[in-house]
C-alpha cells in the first residue's frame, strides 16, 4: 500500500494484527497476512539472554532455563522487573516491526506513524515504558494508545448491520446496551455502553463497564452486574469458526438471558478486526486526516480506590461521582482500619477501573506503611487510616493517605488515569 499515513496495531488479542490508513482520503486497510502470536521465549545461557518472540516462540517449551510467556497480554501488567520487562517488550515490538517490514508495510523506517491497542488494564507506568522501548527502535514514531473499549464500540458502528439495529432509540434519546464478543475459544469479550444518536451523524458513547470472561461463566457475570437491569438490549458477535465447547457454553448462557438478544451475523475476519477499525478512526481524527462519515463522542468514568482483599479494591471515589461532576477539584475520602496483627511494613494498592474487581481493573501504583505506622494503627483505638482522592481535571487523580487522628499525610502521588487516547 502506498503513501501509508499510519499503521495502527492491535495487541489486546492472542495475536498481533495490523491495517494502514493510506492515500489522500486515509482510506483504512487491514493486512490481512499480518498476524504472529503474542508470544516469547526467554533462555538463559552462558553468553547471556536468547529471546525468541512470535512463531519462532511457538514450539518452545518451559524447563529450568527457559521461560515462556504465552500469554503475554495476562503477564506483562503483573512484572515488577524493569529488566525482564524491558526484554519482553523489546521482543514483541521487534517482531511487529520485522513482520510488517516482511509484508512490505513498513514504509519510511523512523518517520511512519503508529497507532498500537493495547489490552485494556495495561498500566500507565507499562504504557510509558512501551513509549520508550518504541523510541529506542526507532522504525515505527508510536503516537499514541487508543483505549481498547473505545476502539470496540467505534468499530461495531462502522457495521451497516450494528448501525440498523442501534437506529431506534428509546423516546428518552438514549438505551443501554450490553455487548459480547466470541470470537476467542477461551474467552469472551462484555462491553457495557449507554448510546444516543441523532439519527444521522452524531453518535454519543458513555462506557459503563468493559471485561473478558469464561464463556462458563458468562451467565453469572451478566446477571451480577450493577448495570444488569439496565439493559435494554444484549448484541452477541460470534465467530462461525469458535470451537464447539465454546459454543456449547455460550449457547446455554443466552438460553438464560432475559433481556432481547440480537446476533447480528459478521464474517469471521470483521469480528477480528473491530477494534483495529475503531482505532483507525480513532487515529484519523487524532491527525485530523480528512473529515470523518460520523462523529463519535465517547466518554468513559472510573471507580479509583484502594486494595482491600485479594480480588476487590474498595472505591474511595466512585464512578457515579466522577460522571455527576460538574466542577473541579473533585474530593472523595474513605477511613480505613487496620485488622489482624500488622507485619514489619504493609503494601497498599491503588486500582481504577469500571468495576472495583481486581481482576479487571488497572494498576495504578502503590504506597508502603512503615512498621511504625502499622504500630501505631495496631495499638491506638481512635487511629485509623483516611484515603482521599483529589481530582483537579478529568486525566488524572491525586491519592493520598493521612494517619488519624492527628491528620498526619503518610503520603501522596499523582496518577494519570487512563484515557481514551493515552
């Protein structure tokens, strides 16, 4: 393809993939022939490191000086080694780079622009180290990260099919709906939005909550949201090429479902590529290339808290809060006390996400209460622990701890939230 104006890559799935925006109108184009494995290796040898990444991964197996990290989307966001992660992405960035050089769609090396969906969940302090292992290759000028929500929902839309059936909406201007995406035999993919249109070009998006989940465990997923009762309509894409156990699991989960289902039938390879044509969008307006057929307003809030139990964080500013804001600063506290006997210093994790699920949130970062203020919380009746939340604008959010009675901060740190477009 000539005169390529952006690549943009999708790294949320169990492969790469990969389209262009091209020509004088941006045109999108997905390549077809672009898909390795998001896969590495990692062995330790006397010379040092080897890294395989993509199909030359595939056959390798763990043993004691071997690593392999197949699902690499799961693990990245979980290292804490700057080192270890550097290597694994350094090795998926190349092989994306050598790929796309290989179907002869790395143009102009150093001065193309990309686009890269990461999975949703990926933190910021990952997203910036991505930023600068990009920046030492050199081959791609990454731009930036379209959220991989926003890139789904947009992506649907472009579908005549999708469009048809989001055309009615209710005489209150706007409907809630639930979306499922199978097209993985592992997982599916649950996108919870609130949509409004004026029936012709504007199209107004509110993200509610967005997950991936056992297709066994879907019915109960559906039904424990807080959203649940919300929904006016369930929109169910499939892959005719998902395998049968899969299926079978599905198929008993919409059995149960209550609400109207709608499958609006999409060839295998679309279903594949929503988010790489929402994220081409995505891209065409952030470069202002040309003049988009529809405007997409997308808006997305979070509960932002700290880690209470293995699985949950408790909200210490909520997601109805930040949606109802009218004014900035933005502050919410919560007061916290300690149970059990404290260790020599205790971990305290922040978390953002649609849902205080550990699971499906993101990481923001974390603070360390020394032995002494664990003592103090130990032996002190009235002591106890205040965590607030301050936000000056919608992007970012400071967290802080005060010890109490006295009001004395512990500490503090300002954290970007994720966004649309990081």
């Amino acid at each position: 393809m000539s005169n390529i104006r952006a690549t943009i890559i999708d790294l949320s799935g169990a492969r790469a993939r990969a389209g262009q925006l091209a020509g004088p109108r941006a045109n999108f184009e997905v390549s077809d022939g672009f898909a390795p494995p998001l896969r590495v290796a990692i062995r330790k040898t006397d010379a040092g490191f080897l890294t395989w990444a993509g199909e030359e991964a595939e056959p390798l197996v763990e043993d004691a000086q071997t690593l392999v990290f197949d699902e690499l989307n799961v693990h990245l966001p979980r290292i804490d080694d700057s080192e270890l992660r550097e290597q694994l992405l350094t090795a998926v960035w190349s092989k994306v780079c050598e790929r796309l050089a290989d179907n002869g769609l790395l143009h102009r090396p150093g001065q193309s622009a990309a686009y890269v969906i990461p999975r949703a969940g990926w933190p910021p302090a990952l997203l910036e180290h991505f930023r600068e292992v990009c920046a030492r290759d050199g081959r791609l000028r990454l731009i930036g990260f379209p959220d991989e929500a926003a890139a789904l929902v947009v992506g649907l839309m472009q579908a005549d099919m999708v469009r048809r059936v989001l055309s009615s909406p209710p005489a209150s201007g706007s409907a809630t709906y639930c979306l499922a995406v199978a097209a993985e035999d592992t997982q599916a993919i649950v996108c919870c939005f609130d949509y409004a249109s004026d029936g012709r070009r504007e199209h107004r998006v509110v993200l509610r909550d967005f997950f991936r989940t056992k297709y066994r465990a879907l019915a109960d997923d559906l039904k424990s949201r807080e959203w649940s009762s919300d929904v006016s309509g369930l929109l169910v894409f499939e892959s005719p090429e998902l395998a049968t156990p899969a299926c079978t699991a599905l198929e008993a989960t919409l059995r149960g479902v209550r609400t109207e289902v709608t499958r609006p039938p999409l060839p295998p390879a679309q279903i594949q590529n929503l988010k790489l044509v929402g994220g081409a969008y995505i891209a065409q307006c952030s470069m202002a290339l040309g003049e988009p057929a529809d405007h997409f307003v997308v808006e997305a809030a979070y509960h932002i808290g700290v880690q209470t139990s293995q699985r949950r964080f408790h909200p210490i500013l909520t997601r109805s809060q930040m949606t109802q804001a009218t004014q900035y600063p933005l502050v919410a506290e919560q007061r916290f006390r300690l149970k059990g006997r404290p260790g020599s210093e205790m971990r305290v994790n922040v978390y953002c996400g649609y849902s205080p699920r550990v699971a499906e949130a993101t990481y923001l970062g974390h603070f360390t209460l020394s032995q002494v203020e664990l003592a103090r919380l130990g032996s002190d009746r009235e002591a106890a622990i205040a965590a607030s939340v301050t936000m000056d604008s919608p992007g970012s959010a400071e967290v802080a701890l005060h010890l109490l009675p006295d009001n004395r901060r512990i500490a503090s740190r300002q954290w970007l939230l994720p966004a649309l477009m990081d």
